[in-house]
C-alpha cells in the first residue's frame, strides 16, 4: 500500500482543522468585542465633550445679549476668548463661536485672532444654523495625520437660533488606544495558538494511531493474512470500531475459507460437465471457461481469458455485447467444414445484482449437431414422402372423375361416394404439397424472384379473380390509395399468400357479410390487411394461427377443406420478402390479417 504523504496524513488534518477552528472563534470574538469596545471609546469621547457644551452654550448666550454700554464693558469677542480659554483642554484642539449670520465672533485658536470678524463657509454650521440641530462628523486631518471629530451645536434664546458652537476634537487618540489593544490581542491569539497546535497535536495522535494500526491490518487482510488482530487502545468509540474490525477480520478468515471450499466444488462441477460454459465481466470479457468449453470451441485457458465474448464465438460481426445480454433465444452456432458437421446451441444467462446491475453473462454451450442431423433427416423424410404420394394420389383422382361421369352402375350411391372421396383426394394433394412447400422452407432453398408490380393494380386483379367465382353472397370493400404503389414482389408467392387468406376470409364469412381490402403507405413499408366478419379466434390463440397445422375450429375446417397450413406458409413467403404478418380478432366479429412489404419511394422513382 502507497505510503500516505505527510501533508495528506489525517494527523496533519486534524490539527490543521482544530487550529483553524479555534483561529476563526477568536477571530469572530476579537471582531465583535474590538468594534463594540471601539464603538464604547468613541461614544465616551463624544459624551465627554457633549457632557460640558450646555455649560459653555449658557456663558456664550449671556455674553451675546449681555449690554455693552457701559465704559468699563469688555468687548464680547475679549469676553468670549476668555470663555473658550477656561473650555479648551487636551482632547479639544479648537472651539469657534459663529453667530446667527455665519460670522465668527471668538475662538481658543492662539494668535491674534486673524479668523475673527470672517464668515465661516463649514457645511455643518450652515446646516445647524438653519436647522437648529447639532452635527457631527469624524474626518481625517491630513495637516496632524489623525482622525478628528467635528461637531456643531446651536446656541438659542427663547427657541431662536443666535449663533453656533463649533469645536474640533482630537478623536485619534481613541484610535491610537484602540491599536494598542489590537496588538495586545494578536498577541495573545498568536500565544492561544500555539498552544491550541500542541494539544491538537497530542489529541490528533490518540486518535489517529489506532486508524495507523487498522489500516496496517486492512493491508494485511488484502494480502491474505487475517491472523493479525487490531489492538484496542480503549472503550470509546474507536475501541469500539477496533473490536468490530477484529470481528470483521475473524468473520472475513470464516467466509474466505468457505468461498474456497465452494470455488473447489464449482471447479470440480465445471471441469465434469457435460455441456461447455462461459462467464465474461461486465464489459463482455472472458473470466471463466471449463474444459468441456474450451474442447468444444477448439481454444486453450490462457488465450481466452480476456478475450470478448462476441470474438470468442465468432459472433462479433452480427452482434455486440449488449446485444447478447437482451438475447432471450438460443443461439445456434455452425462451426460446420465441409469434411465434419459441428453444430452448438448457445443460452445466455445474464448475471445480474438485486438492484438491476450487471455483472457479467453465461454462456452455455451444448453440443446439437446430432439432433439438427435427425431434423434434417426427419424433414428430408417428410419431403420424400410428400413427394412419392403425390403421383398415385393424383392417379386416383384422375380415375375417380372418369368413374364419376358414368364409369358407375349405380347412378345414386356410387357418385355420392366418388364425389366425397374426391373431395379427401384433393385435400390430401393439397397437404402433400403444403408439405414440400413447407419442406423447402426448412431446407432453407426457399428462393423468390422479384420484380417491381404495381401493388394496387396486382391486388384488384387478385379479389377481381375471387369476386367472379365467388359461390357465396359476400360483399367486397375495396381501400386503396389513389396512385401507384410500386414494391419489388415475386408474384407467384404473393398470390399465393393472398389466395390463402381471402379463401380463409371467404371460408369463415357469413352469409351478406363484407370482406375488407385495405393497403396504406407507411414510412418505410406499406401494411396490407383483409378483414372478414367471421366468427373470430379467441384471445389466447390469436397467436397461435401461424402455426403449422393450428385450427381454431378443427370440425369446422375439415368440412370446409383446410389443411391446416396456409397461414404457415404465408408466414414464410412474407419473412422471405422482408415483410411482417400477424392478425387482429375479436371473437364473433371478424378477423383481420395483416401484413407488411419494404416500400422505398427513392427507389420506386429511379425505377420509373
């Protein structure tokens, strides 16, 4: 295991985020308790001065209205020099009276009082004098380089403004004591620090040492050693996780000896199985295959492994790995040459987690090459039957007719009997070649020959041949597009398909009812339906209709002729061309087959 860095250690981390805690909760206390002692010493400062202008207002008032006519009456600025020379002290550095028109009359300023007589042009003076109102307002004075305190306070008598009151004072000082404070502080945060950094230090260790000791075990457990167990340092809480790490470590020891003991089992069950199997990851990778597995794809343990899956089978070019996790079917793989016949069937298994995830696929092999040898036997044997019956049966019905038309003495019982059993000789011709049809299907030599035939004008000419020779009072219902549909059909299979189904619909239809042709044009194909009113298939078998020799209504259908396999072979014929087929039934109101064919536009156009 990587050594973890100095700077990265959670020891380091702790003391770092133990230090910064107690930095900011000093820091948030010395903010708040530095501006309210700050807001304290400057609101004493203004209340000190405050405290004595009612005293100063009162003098300068009575020496405003004062009579100066008598000789030995002192002028009022002498007065008031006198005033503000008794007012001034340390924190006050000038005291300027203005009376009502601006003027100033008197201030403690030393000199000869060259500022006297002028108006003063201060905004705050201008605004107590119209206002009647005291103002004040901290400025720094760039001449001291200090903060000063300026304020302006009215002088009245009975409710009318006389003049103002306007004193600077020398606020720094608070300032400079509120430095000095600061400083004393940062002292002590830098002292609380340090030693906040060393019992961090000293609780980090007690806390981290046991996290060092488990995670030399983890180290261990990884390795495969479980015999080493995690020291408890104590009954808190990581005492506690330490017991249950040991615990761990002791059910752990348990567990990787039972998952050995059924690893031994499962090899033993794969090596003798009969049937090949596969285990891939969840990336389609090869992690697992037995001996029967590896004899049957001709590989060997060390090449496969890691190996996809899709390659391994030869399955790369028609699917992907996703594509065999959705596969429900099995698989048929033909490793066929042509001096030995080797055919597998493939079931896949997907190994998948309670949430949904998967972890990976199964692959099951079993060896089928002598059970598709005996089908394809059986069905040659079903086409050379078919084939060899088909002669004398056709013999028969030739004779049959000429027996009918007078061969017979009995000219009431014999025709009867030879009428029914040219009825079965028929049928049975018809079975056997349904039979070969089918037979040729299987074989998969099954060709079409298209070409490109107006569909519409291909369709009328089929129901215009049924509507002719029809027997029964069945009414025909014609939907079909306007224009030309060109498709690339072979002709003689398609007729085949329709003639199946409207015999079916004809078959089926009661008497007045209505069959209904319908072609629409989708994006890519076109959809074919015939619809009859019959008496329907049952929901649960609806299914079942295209299967070979299924009949809904089996008394029914042998006393109209089926066989039992016009839809079977529709079903191929139209999977031959590309197209669907499937049907729609509502039992006692009819049944609709419909099918679909490849339709392209584009290329309908270049063909025209």
């Amino acid at each position: 295991m990587q050594k973890v860095s100095f700077f990265r250690s959670i020891h380091i981390k702790f003391v770092l985020i133990y230090v910064l805690l107690i930095l900011i909760a000093m820091q948030i206390i010395g903010v708040y308790f530095v501006g309210k002692l700050e807001d304290q010493l400057v609101t004493n400062f203004q209340n000190g001065i405050e405290g004595r202008l009612p005293l100063l207002e009162y003098n300068i008032r009575e020496e405003m209205v004062k009579d100066r006519s008598a000789e030995d009456a002192l002028p009022l600025e002498e007065d008031i020099k006198n005033l503000l020379f008794d007012f001034t002290t340390n924190d006050i550095s000038e005291v300027s009276i203005i009376n009502k028109r601006s003027v100033i009359i008197g201030t403690s300023e030393p000199g000869d009082g060259k500022d006297i007589g002028k108006k003063s042009t201060d905004p705050i003076v201008k605004r107590t004098l119209e206002t009647a109102q005291p103002e004040d307002k901290i400025y720094f004075d760039r001449p001291s380089e200090g903060r000063i305190w300026v304020l302006s306070s009215p002088i009245k008598q009975n409710g009318e403004v006389i003049g103002a009151i306007y004193l600077v004072g020398k606020i720094e000082t608070v300032f400079k004591q509120m430095d000095e404070i600061n400083g004393i502080f940062i002292t002590g945060t830098v002292i609380a620090m340090l030693i906040t950094a060393i019992l961090g230090i000293v609780l980090a260790r007690m806390i981290t040492r046991p996290i060092s000791d488990m995670r030399r075990q983890a180290t261990a457990m990884a390795k495969g050693n479980f015999s080493r167990k995690v020291r408890v340092y104590g009954n808190d809480e990581i005492g506690q996780l330490a017991l249950s790490f040991n615990n761990l470590t002791k059910k752990l020891q348990e567990s990787q000896a039972m998952t050995e003991g059924e690893r031994r089992k499962l090899s033993s069950v794969l090596t003798y199985m009969t049937d090949g199997v596969i285990a891939t990851d969840r990336k389609g990778k090869v992690i697992l295959i037995n001996e029967r597995a590896a004899e049957m794809l001709d590989v060997s343990h060390e090449t496969v492994i890691s190996q996809p899956i899709t390659e391994l089978l030869d399955l790369d070019e028609d699917y992907s790995f996703e594509e065999l996790l959705e596969e429900k079917d099995s698989l048929i793989l033909d490793y066929s040459t042509p001096d030995n016949h080797f055919i597998l069937r493939a079931n896949m298994s997907v190994i998948q987690r309670e949430t949904g995830f998967v972890n990976g696929l199964i692959v099951v092999l079993h060896d089928v090459t002598e059970q598709e040898k005996l089908d394809a036997e059986r069905r040659d044997f079903v086409s050379n039957v078919s084939h060899e019956l088909r002669t004398p049966l056709t013999t028969m019905r030739s004779y049959l007719e000429a027996l009918k038309d007078g061969a017979m003495k009995d000219e009431t019982l014999g025709p009867r009997f030879l009428s029914v059993t040219q009825l079965e000789t028929e049928r049975m011709i018809r079975l056997v070649t349904d039979l070969l049809q089918l037979s040729k299907m299987d074989r998969r030599n099954f060709e079409i020959n298209p070409s490109w035939v107006d569909f519409v004008t291909f369709f009328n000419y089929i129901i215009d041949r049924f509507e002719m020779t029809k027997e029964r009072n069945v009414h025909f219902r014609r939907l079909f597009p306007k224009e030309a549909i060109f498709v690339e059909i072979d002709e003689d299979k398609l007729t085949q398909v329709i003639d199946n189904i409207i015999s079916n619909a004809l078959k089926y239809s009661p008497e007045g009812g209505t069959i209904t042709f319908r072609v629409k044009v989708l994006d890519d194909h076109i959809e074919v339906s015939i619809s009859d009113q019959g008496i329907g298939i049952p929901k649960e078998n609806i299914q079942k209709v295209f299967e070979r020799f299924y009949r809904v209504d089996r008394a029914r259908t042998r006393q109209l002729g089926g066989t039992g396999l016009g839809l079977a072979i529709a079903k191929e014929m139209i999977g031959a061309h590309g197209g669907d087929i499937w049907a729609k039934s509502k039992e006692g109101k009819g049944t609709t087959i419909l099918f679909t064919l490849p339709y392209d536009p584009g290329q309908e156009d270049d063909w025209l």
